[in-house]
C-alpha cells in the first residue's frame, strides 16, 4: 500500500486535522509509522475503543486494545493522544434513566481502560461521546477529559424520542412548499424529497418521515427524491388551508446531514 | 401572495428555466398570470398530466384536465407549450413486458389527450419520460414530440432489477475503503454511510444497499451516517483478503442522487 493516501487508514470524517487521527486496528499505525511527519512533528493519535456501540473501535474487553495502545504509545514519530468511545448505542434507549446506564457503562469501561493503560505507565486524554449521553451526563464522566456532545446544540425529532430533549428544543427546520393539491389521493405534494431531508426516519414516527410543525393532523407520508406526500392521519384534507405556495416547517427526524 | 417567489409555485427541480414551467393547478397558472414577463416574452408552461403514476400532475382522465390547458392557452402572457406525463409507476415494473404496458399506456393516454386539445384548436408538444419506458420504448412513441430518458446514461442496480438494463450496463460507481476489521461481529467497516450512497435500496436487495462489484458474498448489511458495515452472505470472513485501506466499488441501487 505505499504511495497509498491517507484516506486508505482511516475514514474522512474521522480526520480532524491532518495530524490528528482515530485508530483501532495495528495495520493503521504501520501506516502512519511509514509516513513520519515532517520537520518533527507527531501524528496525534486517538485510540477509538467499542464499549459496546457495535461500530468503529477495539473491543474495550479484547486484550488486543491494550497491545495496541502500547505499541501507538512505543511507535516513534506518533504519539498517543487520547482514548475515545463514541457511546451510539445510546441512540437504542428510550428515556433518561436507560441513557445515563448507557453514559455510566461507557464511562466506566473508558475509565477502567485509563486505569490499565497508567498501570503501563501510559497516561493520555479519555472522552466519550454521543447527543444522548451529553444530554444527560452522570458523574462520573467528570472525570474524562472531555465529552463530544454531537448535535446537542440543534437537536432533531430523534433527540426528542430518545428523550435527550423535547421536541420545543429543536433547533432545526426544513422549510418546504405545498406545490401540488391531489385531491383525488387525499395528499398534498412538497417540494421536499429524500434529497432534502434524511430517509433515515422511515416508519420510525406516527407522523412519517418529519414532524410538521404547527399541523400535527399531517404526516410525512412518503417521499421519492425531489416530491414528498402529505396526508392527514385522519380524515379529509381540507385543501383550502394549504393553497399552493403555503409554506410548511418540517422538523427532522435526523438532524446531522441537513 | 403578491411578491412571493417563483419557488411558492412549483418545486425548484421542475423550473428549467427562468420562463419554462410545469404546472398542473389553475392556482399556479393564476400566479404566472399576475408575473408577467418583461420585453413581451411569455411563460412557456408544460402541463403535468398524471397518467397513471400518482405523483404529480393533473388526472389524465380529470375533465379538468383539459379546462386547465384551455385556460393556460388562453392566459396573456402564457403560452402553452406542450404536456408532459413522467410515467414513474414503470418503477413498479419487472421485465420488459411490464414496461412497455406501462410505456403504451402512458404514451397512447398522453396522445389521445392530445387529440383532445387538438378538437378544441390547441396544438402543443407532447412528451413522456421514465428510465425503463425510454430503455424499450414502444412503437408509439414516435408519435411524441420528445421524451425523457432518465438516466439512461449512467443506469443503476434498480434499474437492472426492472429490467431496463443488465448490471454490466451500470456505468456509475461510488468508491469506498476498507477501514476496520470487526472480527468479533464477522464484519469489515467501510467508509461509506448513508451521505455517501442513498438509503433508497433498503430491503430491495439480497446484496444489501448496493452491489458491491466482483465480490458476489459481500452484502452492504448497513449504514451509518458516516460508516457501512459489510459482511459476507454465508460463511466467515477471511479478513486476509481485505487489509485496511482495501478499495471495494459500491454500484448504487439508486443512482440519481450521487
């Protein structure tokens, strides 16, 4: 893989600067090892560690995440940094108490981890990190370095059900126009479609793929890329409400792509 | 609504350019009527007939239908340039024989709507588009002014599954990486999520989101925002044969959004 660039270790989106960068896995540190940085400067190094999310990171339990700290730590020309665990399975609770026994295990496990790695004689920054966990933060996280709060500042109709928020606390919308009236199929047609807002939503609200702010008789039905389909949950749509041009606010169900 | 923008009355998407529209409501037409166009140039307005797709557009079988093009016809300023009918439902289609029902039903309705106008003195364009329809289109089809093809061009993996098309034929492909081992869950993790390819394909596919080209036993399980999580059909992994940094060719379900 020489010659490769760097986007071959590791994600974009998980390169914050071009020295800083997460890693969980051996062969991404022989690839920084074999590009040392210039006029002696380091790669930051961030170990990115699964307590139990189920996406990026080193099992927290798996003896190989220790090996690998210690081998990013012992690597000439990168330096280990910090910890993280993105705690997204946050994301599967439903109400505070499930979040902060999720927030309260990661915690836990990164700090445990933080324990071994000063048993080594390794010491570096440990965060964790999720909208949910941020929102409803336990004690113990004062003890990290640092938290990652996600979409915290704007929030989005999953927040809401999760229970990170209320629904008043969004602080997004997504401003579409009623462009069609078909009477015939009862539905009004949007000019917001996949294209516009996440299909990320889909069969997970009564109200479709958004909450339609102000008109809570109206779902999101469905949408095809460019055109979404409004109907009332119940009932006749009263098309003399919403004369084309009317201006309708959707608020996202998932709010990170809009 | 007086001094509202164009935007109030049709989707962005559907404005090709500043004096060409599609509308398919007298309200919309009532918007132009008011806007009229400096230097003596006129709206050129397509109406949208809705032949059978259920998306947008006026009922082919509506006598509205017809009052409406009357109207833009003789609207000031207005110009009535031709009737436009996407026949989407073609989508629902599996095989040629399907397609070219739904391509003779939408173009022999489109026409006799046609000859409608042409027993009140209108004469106009006509033109129908879908992908599959315009990919084995009908002899009739040659009595329309033009049609739209889609993207025919480029096709997609949905497009194989109609029919339009065979998976060779697919000339679109989105590049991603290797960039985790997710030994413990039989998993690599690719940095491709749902921002980099459409969630449309969910659940369409034995293969997942996407096809993944020449590695027939890998399945686009999931999507994150950011990640997608692949796993083999049947069988364990051999991780060996995937290195972190691995280039794996993504050929879309859905291509018209990349």
């Amino acid at each position: 893989m020489d010659g490769e660039p760097l986007s071959a270790l590791c994600s974009p989106a998980l390169v914050v600067d071009v020295d800083k960068v997460l890693l969980d896995h051996p062969d991404a540190l022989e690839q920084l090892r074999k590009r040392p940085l210039r006029d002696g400067r380091q790669w930051h190094v961030w170990l990115k560690l699964d307590c139990g999310n189920g996406r990026a990171g080193v099992l927290h339990s798996d003896p190989e995440a220790l090996t690998l700290a210690r081998a990013i730590a012992e690597t000439q020309g990168v330096q280990l940094t910090g910890v993280y665990a993105h705690c997204g399975n946050s994301y599967n609770c439903r109400g505070v108490e499930q979040v902060q026994t999720v927030a309260q295990d990661t915690t836990s496990l990164t700090l445990q981890f933080m324990e071994k790695l000063k048993a080594v004689g390794i010491t570096c920054k440990s965060s964790i990190g999720s909208t949910p966990s941020c929102s409803h933060p336990v004690k113990e996280m004062a003890q990290l370095s640092e938290v990652h709060p996600g979409n915290y500042v704007f929030y989005d109709v999953q927040q809401s059900v999760i229970g990170s928020c209320s629904l008043e606390d969004v602080a997004v919308r997504v401003l579409t126009r009623v462009i069609g009236h078909c009477c015939h199929r009862n539905q009004l047609l949007i000019d917001c479609g996949w294209s516009g807002i996440s299909l990320d939503g889909a069969g997970k609200l009564p109200t479709g793929y958004a909450v339609i702010e102000g008109h809570p008789n109206l779902k999101l039905l469905s949408m095809t890329q460019e055109h979404g389909r409004v109907e009332p949950a119940s009932g006749q749509l009263d098309f003399s409400k919403y004369p084309l041009g009317t201006q309708l606010m959707l608020i996202p169900y998932h709010v990170s792509n809009v």
